[in-house]
C-alpha cells in the first residue's frame, strides 16, 4: 500500500542525510509543508538544531505578484525556514526518489488573527479566536482560496493535501493551551465554535435567526457546563446540539455553516485544479461528520468526494470516521488512513501494521505517517518494519 509522511522543510534543508533517511523508510512519497501554522517542533537527527520554533503561519517559499496591494497576504516565513526553503527541501527528496505532494494549512493563523482581529471567529461572548479565520468573511476567502492554490502547486509537486479547509473552533492545538478544564463534550465545543462576526451575523439573517436572541440562547446553553454539569448529559453528538438550542435553530445554524464550508472547499479546489497541470492529485484532510470543527474540519463524504480526488482521514486510536467514506467512495478516489507514528505525542508505530491492515479492512486505500522529521529513531524503526510486511 502506498504510504507518504509528512515532513517540514527545516527536517530536511541543512540535513545532508534526511531525504535518504526518509526514503529508506520505505514510502513513495512525502507530504511536504509549503504553508504551515506557528509551532515549535523537534528535529532529533538534525546537525544543526534540536528545536525549530516557527513564530507564526507562513508561506514557507517566495510568494508571487497576486498579492500586491493587498490587505490580506501571507507572511513570509523567519529565520526558521528562510528562502525558497519548500523548493529546497523538494528538491532534495525528490532526489532522493520520493514523490513530493504539498501540505497547506490554510483556516488557521493566528498571526493574521492578531493583525486582523476583525478577521477572526468570534463566539457568543465576544471574544475572538485569533487562531481561528472566519471563512464567511469574503476578503478571508478570497485570500484563502488565493493561498490554496498557490502553496498547492509549487513547482514539481505531484498533489497537494489541504488542511484547516473549513471551519476552526475553540481547540487550537498550539502555544500554552489552558481551555481544558470544561468538559465541553461535542454541543458545548459545537456552541462554542459559533461565529457571530458581522458576516455570520448576516448569514444567520439569511436564514430566519435573530442573531442577538441566537447569542443569548448559546450562552443559557453553554452556562451549566461552567457550572460543571456533565457535558451533553446523556445525549452525544449532534442529539445534544439540538437539545442545547432546539431542533430548528441548531439546524438553521448547521445549514449556515455548511453552506459556507461546502462552497469555500469548492472554490478553493476549483482553484487549485485550475493552477495545476492535468493529473495533479487533490486531496483534502477531512471528517465525516459534517459539523465538527478544526484541522479535519467537517465535510459531506459524497459531496466532498464528487470535488476532490479524495481525503486524508485520522484514523490514530481507531480507524471508523474512514466508514462514511468508504461508504461514497468511487473506484479512483484515495482514502487515506492517517496514523501518528510518534510515540510521545500519543502514536503507537509498534502496532502500525495491525492498525493499517484494519483500515484497509475498512476502505483505506494508502496511509499517511505522521510525522518522518518528529518521530525518534526507535519510532522510525518500527515504521520501516510495519512497512517492510506490507
């Protein structure tokens, strides 16, 4: 079965041996960042550094003349990832025999958040995720879609994975988070994940919601969970939201949401494809479930099928959100299991190999390893040998 690994530029750039160490694991391919969110990231092989702290999001190559004039446009990367440090580090693992894909993580920034509050999501109280772009707002979208097919399609990739192509929430998954201590279950995240900027405002509108009285009913939701009442109370999943707002205004919201997600991943896409020469694989990270939030932001399997050339799904600690999927899935389109192979961030590479023939029992059609530059020596052991059976 084929499988890629992800890679950041800064484990391979520096790094004679990293692209020979990465191919030596036995994957086809690597899913290259060529647009990335702030992180601070370990490189325990590498020559020059053990840490490597990206400040904020970046582009991690020179951008082009479509962003001139405009308010909205990626930052350059620092010190961290100077250059053309994608194009380098391509380069080199290509070299190195691998197919080379992009990753782009396009609906989270935290930077542009702090330089554009007014671009942000903003809950029912007010306070704004910086993290978290709202994809409603048109100038967002239009530099999202701007962004995806740009950092897409550098030259010599094959294909590229789009990350964050949809809704962020509350969950940020970076600096010193401290939003745990609430139990939140999936309605509270869910409540918590509304936008109320004045486009969502509008949005609401558009669909018969008063949004001042859709503000306050979130919040009397929202209110016994900081009083410690267990999360959904019995009722998980979409049942809770419903009972948190009703049946007809959780519904209202969702079709907002939806709306707005489905039609930025299809111009997002749609851009890309026009940006790429024929034969160039589009592939997006993504949830079946079609109101959940973050990094696999929710999408309808059959439609986000009928768009893209498949998905890449998490599948670390099980491999059943692969099932919807399966489920639509036409002859040609890639279901990727994606499996986190670093033991201290909660991945079991030991078990690789059992976990991967499950998934394929379950529709899995390649695999994704994340992550080549994070993982320990002894993780990367254990990769090879789970893909050395096969």
């Amino acid at each position: 079965m084929k499988a890629s690994a992800f890679v950041y530029p800064w484990d391979v750039n520096g790094d004679p041996d990293a692209a020979r160490r990465i191919a030596a694991l036995g994957v086809e391919q690597v899913t290259l960042a060529s647009a990335y969110h702030s992180t601070r990231a370990l490189t325990p092989r590498h020559p020059r550094h053990r840490i490597v702290t990206a400040e904020h999001a970046a582009v991690l190559y020179p951008t082009d003349e479509r962003w001139a004039g405009r308010e909205l446009r990626p930052y350059a990367a620092g010190a961290w990832a100077p250059g053309d440090a994608y194009g380098e580090a391509a380069a080199a693992l290509a070299d190195a025999g691998l197919d080379v894909h992009t990753w782009v993580v396009l609906a989270h920034n935290s930077r542009l958040g702090a330089d554009h509050p007014d671009t942000s999501v903003v809950n029912a109280y007010g306070d704004h995720y910086p993290w978290a772009p709202c994809i409603a707002q048109p100038a967002t979208r239009a530099y999202l879609v701007d962004l995806a097919a740009e950092a897409a399609v550098r030259p010599g990739a094959r294909g590229t994975e789009l990350e964050s192509l949809g809704w962020y929430g509350l969950t940020h998954l970076h600096a010193h988070d401290k939003t745990g201590a609430v139990a939140l279950g999936d309605a509270g995240q869910y409540l918590m994940a509304l936008c109320f900027c004045a486009s969502c405002r509008a949005g609401y509108g558009g669909q018969g919601l008063d949004p001042d009285e859709l503000a306050t009913a979130v919040r009397a939701a929202l209110e016994p969970l900081w009083r410690g009442a267990p999360s959904d109370e019995g009722d998980a999943g979409w049942a809770g939201v419903e009972k948190a707002l009703g049946e007809e205004k959780a519904a209202l919201t969702r079709a907002w949401r939806e709306e707005t997600a489905r039609t930025l991943q299809e111009a997002a896409i749609t851009a890309v494809r026009a940006a790429a020469a024929e034969g160039f694989q589009v592939l997006l990270h993504a949830d079946p479930v079609s109101y959940h939030v973050g990094a696999n932001p929710g999408v309808d399997p059959a439609h986000i099928l009928s768009l893209a050339d498949g998905v890449v799904v998490p599948c670390t600690g099980g491999a059943g959100l692969l099932t919807p999927f399966a489920e639509q899935r036409r002859a040609d389109a890639v279901l990727a299991a994606n499996f986190v192979v670093v033991s201290g961030m909660g991945g079991s590479p030991g078990t690789l190999a059992v976990d991967a023939e499950r998934a394929v029992g379950l529709g899995a059609t390649e695999l994704r390893l994340y992550h080549a530059g994070l993982a320990s020596d002894g993780d990367l052991g254990l990769v090879r040998e789970a893909l050395a059976r096969g």
